[in-house]
C-alpha cells in the first residue's frame, strides 16, 4: 500500500477557499496601507510607473502572506490527522 502524499505547496494555494480569503485580505490591508503610504498621490492623482508599481505591490505582499500562512495552517492540519 502507497502512503497518500501530502499536496504540494501550489497545491494548496490555489485552492478557491485559500485565494478569496488571501484576496479580501490583501485588499483590505492594501487599501489601508496604500493610503498610509501613498495617500498623497491618490489624493493629487499623480501617478507615475514607479508609484503606480509601488502600490501594486502594496497589494502583492499581503496577498502573499495570507496565502503562505494558509498554506502552513492548512498542511498542519493535515499532518495532525495523519
């Protein structure tokens, strides 16, 4: 008999639950710091590439630590019913 194998870590990431829950996430946190942090030019409308990268990344890293710490929690739960 074959040991089930564990999924993998893209696996569970792209998983439905875990990506709506990494987006909400990451959209709330993202408005909340892209006003901290670039409220001026939202503000003024004062966009340049660099800003607008700027606050595509003030979206990107909350996502992506939502979605790593989803990951992590769903694989221990596995592994404490195995």
């Amino acid at each position: 008999m074959v040991p089930e194998q564990a999924p993998k870590f893209l696996q569970i990431a792209a998983d439905c639950s875990v990506m709506r829950r990494a987006f909400r996430i990451a959209l709330v946190v993202g408005c909340v710091l892209a006003l901290i942090n670039h409220g001026d030019r939202l503000l003024t409308l004062s966009f340049d590439g660099m800003s607008i990268a700027k606050i595509a990344l003030t979206f990107l890293v909350p996502y992506c630590v939502s979605t790593y710490s989803s990951v992590q929690a769903v694989r221990e739960r596995l592994q404490s019913l195995s």
